[in-house]
C-alpha cells in the first residue's frame, strides 16, 4: 500500500512539473502580432548568414566604394584591441567588408585608422559623392554617450581622411548615435536622447548646408518616435520610405524594424515589417542595397548581447485581392452602384469603380500600405476613410450615412428609384429611399402627394406605359404598407412621354436619367 502511494506521488509531482513548464499564451503579445501579420501579409523575409559573423557582435551600417562598412567588436589584427571597462567587452572598431555576387560578406579590415580612437566606434555614413563622411564615436568621460564627427576623403593623404572635426548638435551629457545621410546629400538623420523628445532615443533630421554645417535638429514627429527608443534611420532610394528601427509601436519584442511613408504631408503611420524579419530579440541595422536584398543585424540567434549580420531577400507574395463592401449605416443593407476611389498614400490612384449589384467591390492591395478611399453615392453622404493593409486581409465594409431629402414647395427630391430590369420589384436599397418619403410624410400630416414613374424610350410605348404604371403602384403599395393613408397618395405611370434626356441613341447615363420617380406634393 505504502509502495501504491509512492508511486502515485511520484506520478502527481512528475504531472505537476509538466504542467507548470507548459507555455502560457500571452494574450497582449497574441494580439499585436495579429496585427503585424495582416499588415505585413505577402512579405516573406529570406535570412542567410554572412561569413564575417563571429562569437562576437557585428552590426551592418552602411557601403562605402562598393564595401560593406561594419560594426565590430571582434580582435583586431595588427592593432591593439581595448577594453570597455563598464561592460568588459572588447570595444566596437569599424571594418570593410569584401561583397561578392550573392552578397555575401568577406575578409574584414580595419575600414580607416584616422578615425579608429581606443573607444567604442558607432555607426558611419557617407554623403552621395562619397567624399564626407559622419561617424560617432563613445567619449572618455561616458561611454554610453557618442559624440558625432565628420571628416573629408582626402586620397593624397597618408590616412585619407581629413578634417577630422566635431559637430556640436547639443549639450555633451546627450548622445548622438546612428547616423544616416539621405540620398540627395541634403539631410542628415540620427537618433538621440536629448530632452524634449517622446522619450528614450528619438529620430531627428538636420539639414546639411552648402558650406558643410548643420541646421537646427527637428524631431520626426509622434508618427515615428515613441516614449521608447528608436535608432538606425535609413531611407529608400525612392526616398519614399523610411525604415528604423524601434522599440515602441507595433513590437513583437526588443528592437523592431518598421517602415514608414514619406509624402508632401510628413511622416505616416510606421508598420512593423512582420515576423519573417524581426523577432522577440533585437532586430536593427536595416540596410537596403536593391528593392528586394540588404542586410539587416539580429541577436535572436546570438547569446550575451552580440550580433550577427544576415542578408535578406524579400519574396512578395502575388496580388492580394480583398473584398470591400459598402453599406447603409443604420441598416446594414448593401448599396449597389456606389463610386469608390481608392488611392494610396502617395496619391496613386489603385482602384477607380463602382460597387456591383451586392455591394461590393474588389479591390488589390498592398502590405505596408495607407489607402484613402473615397465613397460617393446618389442620396448619401459622401464619405473619405483611411484604411491599411490589416484592414483588408479580412473582407471589410465602409457605411454611408443617408442624405436628407430636399423638400420644395412643389416636390419632395431624393435620389432615383431603382427597380429589377423590366420588373416592378422595388431594389431593397430602393427602400431606404422611399423611407425618406415616409419620413416628410409623418413630419407632414397635412402633406399629400403624387407619384410619377417614367421610363426610357427603350420598348414600345404601350409596354413602357405599362411598365411604369406597375412601378408607380409598387411605390405606392410600399408607402401603405409603411403606415401613409392611401388617401394622401396618387399614382401614375408616365411612360415614356416626359424624357429628360431627349437623345437619338442614349448613353446609360442618359437612360438612367430618363427612367425617374418623382414625388410632387399636392398640397
């Protein structure tokens, strides 16, 4: 009995501890990566490794004379190699990398000694023409804070860099960390903790003028920087786009990289690039050498706080069409035949049509992406609703809410009546219309009115007299069934004897406006 009880202890402790090593869901983290998974949907990051990573840390930062300049801590050959005495690791030097076809990276060398110092280098970035170079460097005093540099090429000298001269942007106690020179030569970004921020490291630009010096530093704004750190500023060759890396919006963890779109009107919203590229660790240093492949630096396979360099190729998944509906706002009920305008946040216009016969509209979109689409339909409100790509991976809907009737003293004037083809079936959209007429009608108690159908000059005119007279009546049937006194109502069928496009051969257009229902008031 002694030995049953054993057992059964055993079995419980052994039940126990599998149980509590059992993953538990995170709720919060579930939910966000939802909402980089549909934003990001048709991105597929390729990873590969490059030769030059070690057991310690090496970062990607920028190309200089078709090498890959690098960040690293590892031992240096033929060269002291220092010490950080907070962290006691080795200190960051830069280094240039060969890059061969497939781009991977080879045979590191010391990239410059006129600015290699004995403390920890940062990342480098070279104007267009390549002749200017800006650098950061740890100081003395703190080696958590960078001071930013410049020098010029000078190929006659024996070190090649020249000028060697600090660019004073703030206060000492603040760092200057990340660099990055746009592709016109005009603009310098970095990413710094100087007060007045959103918090942490912020995104700045400061313009670079004519004779070298630097403007005043203006912050990227709320769209880009957050209450946590944002580093590592690229822009596309398009200069369209804006890629960093940060540790607050959307994040799945660590240092995130996002993208953001520039226009006319700033910085829009950042979108996480999607698991495939970042991770729950560190992911930085995103560094674009065509449309499809760069490089991007990573600890999530790293132990102790060190990097590696991966290349990437980016697969993007074939067109992604989702469907767009458009609704009543109260009803619900689908609107045929309404315009909608979708464009990008560039402006581009991605889709020009109209709603079929259900309500909707197919549209194709992109990840990564701000869409304004614009609605308009006879009757309602036009409406102008920004959207992103997460918003379409499911089939969405935008609702219209209705125009109020123009009521004159001869007529009440709403949008047209639409019927089945050759039928005297009321549209259900159709209905929300005639809801308007019930509407002045129970605000007017003394109000009567009449109702005319008419119809195009298609067909004979005995068969569209007709016709209207049966679509008249089916007006005047619903507005009964809806609580008007039929002694308030008149109807009639007009057929074809008042066009109000009189034309030999109609256009759509024109036959639409032919075939009307009009409400005038008796009274």
């Amino acid at each position: 009995m002694k030995t049953k009880f054993l057992l059964f202890a055993l079995l419980s402790l052994l039940t126990n501890l599998v149980t509590a090593q059992e993953p538990v869901r995170n709720a919060r983290l579930d939910s966000i990566n939802d909402i980089i998974n549909k934003n990001a949907k048709g991105l597929r990051f390729v990873l590969s490794e490059v030769s030059v990573n070690s057991e310690l840390s090496e970062i990607g930062t920028s190309f200089f004379k078709n090498k890959f300049i690098i960040l690293s801590n590892k031992k240096r050959r033929h060269y002291e190699t220092t010490i950080n005495e907070d962290t006691k690791t080795p200190n960051n030097n830069l280094y240039c990398v060969n890059v061969d076809s497939t781009g991977n990276l080879t045979f590191p060398l010391l990239f410059a000694s006129a600015i290699d110092s004995k403390d920890n280098e940062g990342t480098i970035t070279f104007t267009p023409d390549e002749n200017k170079v800006f650098f950061t460097q740890s100081t003395k005093e703190n080696p958590n804070v960078y001071k930013l540099y410049t020098a010029d090429l000078d190929i006659k000298s024996d070190k090649y860099w020249t000028n060697i001269t600090e660019l004073k942007l703030m206060d000492d106690q603040y760092s200057i960390e990340t660099p990055f020179v746009s592709n016109d030569g005009k603009k310098l970004y970095f990413s710094s903790n100087i007060p007045g921020g959103a918090g942490g490291f912020d995104l700045y630009e400061v313009a670079i003028l004519e004779n070298g010096t630097l403007g005043a530093p203006m912050n990227l704004g709320s769209k880009i920087n957050t209450k946590e750190d944002e580093k590592f500023p690229f822009i596309s060759n398009d200069n369209n786009y804006l890629f960093f890396s940060s540790k607050g919006h959307t994040n799945m963890g660590g240092f995130d990289v996002f993208r953001s779109s520039i226009t006319e009107d700033g910085y829009h919203t950042a979108f996480n690039l999607g698991g495939t590229l970042n991770s729950r660790k560190d992911d930085l240093a995103f560094v674009m050498v065509s449309e499809n492949k760069g490089y991007v630096s990573s600890d999530k396979t790293a132990t102790d706080g060190n990097y590696d360099i991966y290349r990437y190729n980016l697969k993007m998944a074939p067109n992604t069409v989702s469907k767009l509906a458009i609704k009543e706002k109260t009803t619900g009920i689908t609107l045929p035949n309404a315009k909608i305008v979708v464009k990008n946040e560039f402006g581009k216009i991605l889709a020009d049509g109209k709603t079929d016969e259900k309500g909707n509209i197919s549209i194709i979109y992109n990840p990564l992406t701000i869409y304004n689409v614009t609605v308009e339909k006879e009757g309602y409100e036009p409406i102008t609703k920004q959207l992103t790509s997460g918003d379409f991976y499911n089939d969405t809907a935008i609702e219209l809410k209705q125009a109020k009737p123009i009521v004159t003293e001869t007529e009440i004037q709403i949008e047209n009546i639409y019927f089945d083809f050759n039928k005297a079936t009321i549209k259900q959209e159709s209905t929300l219309s005639l809801n308007k007429i019930i509407s002045v009608l129970n605000e007017n108690k003394e109000m009567s009115i009449s109702i005319f159908a008419h119809t195009d000059a298609k067909g004979s005119d005995e068969y569209n007299k007709v016709l209207s007279e049966k679509r008249a009546k089916a007006t005047f049937d619903y507005l009964v069934s809806k609580g008007i006194n039929k002694n308030r109502l008149k109807y009639m069928g007009m057929g074809e004897m008042e066009l109000k496009v009189k034309c030999t051969t109609c256009t759509t257009e024109e036959d639409q406006l032919n075939r009307r229902t009009e409400f005038k008031i008796n009274k």
